[in-house]
C-alpha cells in the first residue's frame, strides 16, 4: 500500500481516473448519493490517497475553505475496503501531510453523523447540529 498526496497537476490521468471511480463507487453505487461530483473543487485540492495495484484504496482531498488560507477542509473521505485500517491510516497521514503542505490554523470537516466517533479519536470536535447533506445526516467538525 502506497501513500501518495499530489495537487490535482501534479496527478497522472490514471490517478484521476481511479480516485473519480473510487469516489463513484462508494458515493453513488455503495451510498446511492444522486449528485454531480465534478465541482471543480478537484482543480484546487491536494489529492492524499492509498493506492495498491494501481487502484485507490482510500481517499481523501483537502482544500482551502477561506481566502484567507487559514482553513483547509476534507472531503470525499472514503475506503474501498471497510474494517481493513486503511481510514485509520488515511486520516492520520492526511492531517500530517495536509499540515505540513498547506500549513492550515484549523482542518475542517463535514462528517455523516455515523462517522462521529471515528473523527473525534484524531481529535475533531463537533461544532454544529446536525444538517441534512444529499439527503444523509452530517455534521461540521473542526481540529484545532
């Protein structure tokens, strides 16, 4: 397993194709999320994912939500293969690579309410109620 964090430029057309498949199979095959996932956010993001074979195996993508570039948020969090530790190792890489890449005050997330506990234990807290995001419960989290 192969970590890798590119900026969209710097990814190989067989790395976009295989986050965007990774990202369709979990989102809209596995979760049945009805959205257009090109929101050209792609284009500004630092890409942090596991890949084995050549295949993306976890995945996140993080960018700068102010203009000020004080916040980076995460988002398309996702694993291929669920209960394998591989989120556990994508999260904590991807807060130490996205720290020292874009040397952000804070990292935000807006986390699917299930998956609470699992971002508190790399010391996200939740700093919403709960909202309603393509139709599944979420809620925003922040690491100071």
């Amino acid at each position: 397993m192969e970590l890798k964090a590119k900026f969209f430029d710097e990814l190989t057309p067989r790395e976009i194709y295989e986050i965007l498949r990774a990202r369709y199979l979990i989102f809209q095959v596995e979760q049945k999320i009805d959205y257009c996932d090109f929101d050209d956010i792609d284009f500004r993001s630092l890409h942090i994912f596991l890949e084995s074979d050549r295949a993306v195996k976890a995945y996140l993508r993080a960018y700068f939500k102010d203009a000020d570039r004080q916040i980076v948020q995460i988002g398309r969090v996702l694993t291929i293969e669920h209960g394998a530790g591989h989120g556990r190792k994508l999260i904590e890489e991807g807060i130490r690579l996205i720290r020292e890449k874009m040397r952000p005050a804070d990292i935000f997330l807006e986390s699917q309410t299930h998956a609470i506990g699992f971002y508190e234990k790399f010391g996200f807290a939740v700093v919403s109620e709960e909202f309603i995001e393509a139709g599944i419960p979420h809620v925003k989290m922040e690491l100071k």
